[in-house]
C-alpha cells in the first residue's frame, strides 16, 4: 500500500522527537544553490527564500505552527513547502474575501466609494487563480500596461493634403507592431520595449511573434510533463492539500493507503472521522476516489457525459479540468439515486471537486473482492445472478440509469451479496447509446454467469429484454443490434422534432420485475 502521508494521529502516537524540534517544512537548506537569472526573477523562489529567511528568524514559531496531522514523508520537503504556501495562498484569499465583504457593506449604495485594495493580500492576479486556469491573452484589465501609441484610426490615414499620413507609415507601423508586442505570453520577455518609443520592423516583428508562439507552446507541453509526473506517483499538490484539508478538519481520521490505481482514478482507503454538523454519520471506513486530473486519460470516454442531456448545456463551456470534476459529480449523483432505490454501492459521503469520498466496501482495510476474483459456491453463484438481474432492472426502472461499465470488474463481493461500483460513466436510457451501453452491460453479465455455470442465466438478448421491458425479437445479435440502433435513432430523431426526451423506452405495460 502507498501512504499518501497525510494522517491524523494522535499527538504521541507522531514520529519520534528527531523531527519535532525541527521546523515542519525541514530543515532550511544552506548550500547556495546557482541557477539562472530566469529563476532569480521567479516569483517562486523569492517565496521559498523569504520563508527559509523566516524559518531562519523564528524557529519556535513555526515548531509551534507545527500540528500533530502532518506524519510521514518528513524527508519530501519540497512538496511540503509547496502545501505550507498553498495553504497560506488559501488563506489570503480567505483574507481578501471578507475585506471584499466589508468594503462591500461600508460603500452600500453610496455614489462615493472606499477602496480597501491596497490591504488586499493576494496579488489581483492570483485571486481567482483558484479555477487554476489564467487566460494568458486577457491583458484587457492590466494596471501596467503602458499608454497604446496613438495609431491611425479606421480609415486608414489621419491629417490632410500634405501632412497626410496612412497606416503604411514607417513609424506608424513600427509602434503599431511595438504594441501589439502586449499580446504575447507574459512569461516572454520583451523588455521595456512596449514602454519605450519603439519602432519595430515588420519583419523583425513576424520573426519574434513565431519565437513568442513556439515558446509558449513549449511551455505549455512541460507544465503538462510535470504535473503528469506527479499525478502519477500518487496525487498531485492539489489534491494532496483538498485531501490535507479533509484530515484537517476532522471529517476523516486517516488516510491509510492507496486501494487501486485505473486509468482515471485513484481509490484510497480511509478511517472516517466526525462530521461537522450532526446529522451526517461518517461511516466508520471509507474509500476516497480521486479521480484523475491528467486529462489525457479522460478523452476517450467524452461520448458518455457530451451526448447526457443532463450535462449538454454545461459540457461546451467547459474546460477539461472543469469536465473531470463532473465524472465525479456524475458518479455521486448515479450512487445516490441507487442509494435511494435500496441498491447495495457505497453511500456518498462528499464531494470536493475531483474527489469523491464514499462508503467502504470491505472491512479493516481490505476491501471486498470483485466478483472476478472469487470462488463462489454454485448457490451463492445462483443467488448473485438473480441479484443482479434484479438489480439491472432496478437500475433502468426506477434509477433511470444504465450502469455502461457493468461486468465483473465492478462488481464487489461483500457480506453475502453483490455490490455495484464504478457509476462515473453511467446514462440515462434515452441518452443517444444508452441501449447500445445496456446491451454490453448484458453481454458481459450473460457470459460471466453462463461461464460460471449458473444454468438459469439469460443469454444477452432475453436479459436485454428482461432489463428493458423491450421485446425485440431479432433472434441474433447482428439484426438484435441494428434494432437497438433504430430505436435510439428514433428516440433521437423525436428529440430534434419535440425537442424532449421520451420519458423512458417502454413499449406495451412493465414486464415483472424478476424477484427470483
Ligand atoms: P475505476 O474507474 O478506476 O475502475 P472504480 O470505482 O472501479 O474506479 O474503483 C477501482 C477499484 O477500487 C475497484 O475495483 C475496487 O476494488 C476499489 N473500490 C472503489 N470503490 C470502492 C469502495 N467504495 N469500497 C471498496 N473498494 C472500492
Ligand atoms: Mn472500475
């Protein structure tokens, strides 16, 4: 198991005294370290110098700062630091919010206003950076940014007979290309140019124009290289702080260790801790799903949530980073509409951005085994069978879902009965392949039963039929297919005329619900 090294443990049960004199962040570095002038300049190091001068000035302060929640990975200093800055980043703008607050009351309607701007503590530039995306071409409200040099207006040329000048003008253009400098990536550096009266070259502006692109595109492909690297190892500063936070505040005791790591997300155990309004029980074990911030993983499955109507509206004004927080709204809303149908899956406990916590299936750690990888007697064979036949019913009917990723692989094994996991991807019937997904979903249950010697199994089409309350009769699976296809068309073809789902595909009354 990995250790995400965030835990809450009691004071004395917390690493030995080696570490508790010494500051949390550790110890500060006192090699000179050389680097170039592009680092001297960053932002970043003159952080990290100024609390290493701090850390340097007052010892006890921080020793005292020091929580008994941080254990474990003492020695990954950097990654602490890292968390140490977001957390004061977090409250700064905290800070700035509620000045914000009072400088709002005190103005009320008032025509003559107070600025509290200058007590602001979070640079205007980092006080949304909590949607951690910054749209590098919006200069539009840049305080520094220099007087434009007057230009020619829209007709072309300005002043009259002689004195005429048109946009084709030397100096007009060169101060023209001069400003317009602007719009490249902050991170390239122009100098004081754009201050200065400046002429530029068409030429020599073209030339630094494709540089400043190449540039930023460079860029752009290491800051992915960097964060897929961490994400890799086991969750990145972001996520290590959200998961900080909840251990922080109580509502999980423990963060013990890493239970599974797929393609899109990373499941880890946890012992729960107290709620912090009453009414909500944290249950004693849970599973935190983390669901993957490398979007690169994420393409492959946009058909799911682009063609859902419930997320039609949302999807095209998404960012990537914004679609994969809605998997992990998704799969709490799928969880907890079979929660409320009495379907045995983990019950949500909450959802912050890309992570989702939820009920532990298993007990002490060890979590329940997916029915692919245990023996089960021909009875209890028998009983899971009915149980998930019964339970896909109950998905489609009264759920109004289809699972889309059902197989043995996501189903767990636990306390005498199956348990269904792994809803991120699940639709609504009437979504454009909803029938193609249950149709799959049957094919896969169909053959691991029959495989697995229960001689009552449906084959695929008569559990389709049995799951749907459809009646097609195509007696193979090509024409079965190609019918399942018709009708999603025509679904949608009634979409674009009525612009409205049908409620469900149902044809003449509900076949019974299969109870065994
Ligand atoms: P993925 O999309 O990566 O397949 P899953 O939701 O299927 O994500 O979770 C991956 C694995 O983590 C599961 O196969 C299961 O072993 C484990 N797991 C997920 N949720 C729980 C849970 N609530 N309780 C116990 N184990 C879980
Ligand atoms: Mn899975």
């Amino acid at each position: 198991m990995d250790s995400v090294g965030v835990a809450a443990a009691a004071p004395d049960a917390g690493p030995g005294p080696a570490w508790q004199s010494k500051c949390p962040w550790g110890a500060p570095s006192t090699t000179s370290i050389s680097c170039s002038l592009a680092d001297v300049m960053s932002e970043q190091l003159a952080k990290e110098l100024q609390l290493e001068e701090e850390n340097a000035a007052f010892p006890e302060v921080v020793a005292a700062a020091e929580g008994p929640y941080i254990t474990g990975e003492n020695v990954d200093t950097s990654s602490d630091l890292m968390l140490a800055q977001m957390l004061q980043m977090e409250f700064d703008r905290e800070y700035d919010a509620q000045l914000r607050r009072e400088e709002k009351k005190i103005n009320g309607d008032s025509k003559v206003s107070i600025s509290f701007e200058n007590y602001r503590k979070v640079h205007p530039y980092d006080s949304d950076s909590s949607e951690d995306e910054v749209d590098w071409q919006d200069t539009r409200h840049d305080p520094y940014r220099a007087d434009k040099p007057t230009t020619t207006p829209r007709r072309g040329f300005i002043g009259k007979g002689k004195d005429i000048t048109t946009k084709h003008d030397e100096v007009v253009c060169g101060r023209k290309n001069t400003a317009r400098m602007e719009n490249f990536a902050p991170e390239f550096q122009v100098g004081d140019g754009i201050g200065m009266d400046l002429k530029l070259s068409n030429q020599v502006f073209n030339a630094l124009k494709q540089h400043a692109y190449s540039e930023e595109r460079r860029s752009a492909r290491l800051h992915e290289k960097k964060e897929h690297s961490t994400a890799e190892k086991a969750v990145d500063p972001k996520t290590r702080l959200l998961l900080y936070k909840m251990v922080n505040s109580g509502m999980l005791e423990t963060i013990t260790g890493c239970i599974s790591t797929g393609k899109e997300s990373v499941v880890f155990h946890a012992y729960g801790g107290n709620s912090a309004t009453e009414d909500k029980v944290i249950p004693a074990e849970c599973a935190i799903k983390v669901f993957k911030t490398t979007l690169n993983e994420f393409k492959n499955r946009d058909k799911y949530i682009k063609d859902d109507y419930r997320f039609k509206d949302r999807f095209s004004k998404l960012n990537p980073r914004k679609i994969i927080r809605m998997w992990a709204e998704k799969e709490m809303h799928n969880l907890t509409r079979m929660q409320n149908a009495g379907i045995p899956c983990p019950q949500v406990v909450i959802l912050k951005k890309h992570i989702l916590v939820m009920s532990f299936i298993g007990q002490d750690q060890v979590p329940a085994p997916k029915l692919k990888d245990v023996t089960l007697s021909s009875e209890d064979m028998k009983k899971a069978y009915y149980q998930i036949l019964n339970m896909m019913q109950q998905l489609y009917r009264e759920c109004n879902l289809v699972h889309a990723d059902l197989s043995e692989y996501n189903m767990l094994w636990h306390d005498g009965k199956v348990w269904l996991i792994d809803v991120s991807q699940s639709v609504e019937p009437t979504h454009p392949h909803g029938l193609e997904f249950l149709f799959r979903d049957c094919r896969n249950v169909s053959q691991f039963f029959q495989k697995g010697g229960v001689a009552d199994a449906l084959n695929e089409r008569e559990l389709f039929n049995a799951v749907s309350g459809l009646n097609i009769t195509a007696d193979n699976e090509v024409d079965f297919q190609a019918e399942i296809e018709a009708l999603e068309k025509m679904n949608e073809d009634h979409v674009q005329n009525h612009g409205k789902k049908l409620s469900t595909f149902s044809s003449d009354g509900d076949p019974p619900i299969y109870d065994e």
